[in-house]
C-alpha cells in the first residue's frame, strides 16, 4: 500500500528542493528522516514536514508501522510564480520571479527479501554450454 502526503505552495523554487528529494529517494523512513535532520538547507525542513506527514497518514489512516515503510519516491513540481519588478536605470524595470513548488512524498512497503528470489532462479537456471572449437578456414 502507498500513503502519500502532498505539501503545496512551498515558498522555494523546484530546482532548489529537488536537490533533498533525491537524496532520500529509496532510504528507509528512519534513516531519510535523520538525514533531513543534518541537511543545512531550507529544503530540507519543508520535505521533512512532508515526511513527517506522510508517516503520520500511514499510521493513524492507514494503521502502518513506520519502521516497515521506505520512501518510493520524493519528487517536487513547480507551482506557480509571483512576478514581481525591480526599479532599475533610467525608468527601466527588471523582472523578479518569486518561484513557488509543490513537495510530494509517497511512502510504500520495504521489498521482500531478495535472497529467496535469487535461490529460485538459480535453481530454474539451466546449466550453459560449452561452445564447440570453430574450424580452421583454409
């Protein structure tokens, strides 16, 4: 089952939250959270909220252990845009593009042991064979 958690209208541009989603992408819960913790960005915080809202849905909505979640994906969109101007020489304006995002996180079940897998293919797996010599061309 997935739980998500969607944070919209993040005052920071897309670019810039991306950065931290890609870090978390695939790590456990515990672990994303503690790296969320140590990352000296504003980003970090905002996807932390949405972390922390995603694991608080999969306990209380969908009765979830955290423990057992990692996070399937983290990926921000862009919102819209405040343009705003700058005065500038002579009459002149330049533009100012306050960016806005939208932070989605989807947490999902850990994968089942890969090593049950691994035994079973080994076993379906048919021995390959030996080529035979190519002949000499005269």
């Amino acid at each position: 089952m997935e739980v998500r958690s969607i944070y919209k209208y993040a005052r920071m541009s897309s670019q810039k939250v991306r950065q931290v989603t890609r870090a978390i992408t695939g790590m456990p819960v515990s672990q994303a959270l503690s790296v969320l913790d140590f990352t000296p960005k504003k980003a970090a915080m905002l996807v932390g909220k949405c972390l922390r809202s995603a694991v608080a849905n999969a306990e209380n909505n969908h009765e979830l252990d955290a423990d057992d979640l990692i996070v399937r994906s983290a990926v921000s969109t862009p919102g819209p845009t405040l343009k705003r101007i700058m005065p500038r020489a002579r009459g002149s304006a330049a533009p100012i593009l306050k960016r806005m995002s939208h932070i989605t996180v989807i947490l999902g079940a850990k994968p089942e042991e890969k090593e049950e897998k691994k035994d079973k293919k080994a076993a379906a797996k048919k021995p390959r064979r030996k080529k035979a010599p190519a002949a000499a061309a005269e």
